[in-house]
C-alpha cells in the first residue's frame, strides 16, 4: 500500500487552478497597491511564477505556493516604489523648474566646460555638489551593483529583464540592487543630504 503519494497537477488542473483564484487574487492585490494596473501585474507575475517554478507540484500544494508567491510579488512591488519613488525624488531635485520634461538628468551635468545656467547660484551650486557625489559613489560601486542599479533604476528594467541581460538569478539583481542602495544613501547622508531615506 503506497501512503502518502500526491497526483502531481496536470496542465488543465494548473489552468484550473490559476482561474479559481484569479479574482480573489485581484482583490488582494488591489487592496494591498490600491492600483488596478499594478495590481493586474502583480497578480500575472504570481501566476507566471507558480506556472513557471511550480506547476509540477501536487494540486493540492498550489494554494499555499500560490499565495506565498502572490505576497512575496507584492512585497516586491513595495520595494520597487520606495526606491523609485526616493530615487525619483532625488533625480527631481536635479532638475531645472522651468525645463522641458523631456530632462535627463544625466545629460545635465555641470562642470567647468558647462554653459548651462542654473536659474539661482545656490540652487547650482548645491545641484553640481549633489550631481558629483551621486557620479562619484557611482564609480565607486562595484562593477556588478553599479550595473544592476543602472539597469533597475535609470533603465527602468524589471528584475528579470535585469537578470537576463547581467547573465545571473534574479536574487543576485535584488542583492546588487539592495547593496548599491544602501552604498549610495550611506554617502549622501556622510555628505550632509539627509532629505532623502532608502
């Protein structure tokens, strides 16, 4: 007599599965982001997730994996935000009130060769001490970390995108990521900017 032996899901069974659940799914996520576009993505990159690395398991383990997974996507949604949103901040700061939104922050670097006028010499001379510190702790980061952030967060990349083009897991990209973060706020704060937490 064979104990404890589980039907492993069938790809009906997963599909099944996955539309059982699809609008509580929905709920919980609109709920947590208070978003219908984010929320919709939240709930596809769970699914993706579970079909992906999952969908071989025993129906009977998709409930638990699923909802493990949907809250880790959300988690995950949070942490994309405040790092955008903090690195969005800082970016904003940089740039000129009355310039086109077309701005890249990056193209407007000021140095001794720069024309570019800033519309008041203390708002310039805290943009271009800002703007070096930001591009020298840039430098500074590990090759790895500094290519992570870029991609994450200049280039807008999701994690996995990231992983493909660095050629390694999406683990790897959050603890590059989550290092240069940290690196960078750490100098910021050494140097006196305080307005800005990560």
């Amino acid at each position: 007599m064979l104990i404890g032996v589980c039907k492993l899901a069938t790809r009906n069974e997963l599909s099944e599965f996955l539309a059982s659940v699809e609008r509580r799914a929905y709920k919980q996520g609109l709920y947590a982001v208070r978003d219908e576009h984010a929320a919709l993505d939240i709930v596809q990159d769970a699914m993706m997730k579970l079909a992906e690395k999952y969908g071989d398991r025993p129906v009977t383990e998709l409930p638990l994996l699923f909802q493990r997974i949907l809250q880790n996507t959300i988690r995950d949604f949070y942490r994309r935000q405040k790092v955008r949103s903090a690195w969005t901040t800082l970016m904003s700061s940089l740039k000129p009130a009355n310039d086109d939104s077309d701005y890249d922050p990056l193209e407007s670097l000021q140095d001794d060769d720069n024309n570019s006028q800033s519309p008041r010499p203390d708002a310039s001379l805290e943009q271009s001490q800002l703007i070096e510190i930001i591009e020298a702790e840039l430098y500074n980061l590990p090759a790895r970390q500094r290519e992570a952030f870029i991609l994450r967060y200049w280039e807008d990349l999701d994690t996995a995108e990231t992983a493909v083009v660095m050629g390694c897991s999406e683990g790897s990209v959050k603890t590059h990521c989550s290092r240069a973060t940290h690196t960078l706020a750490a100098a910021l704060k050494a140097k006196g900017v305080t307005n800005y937490e990560f």
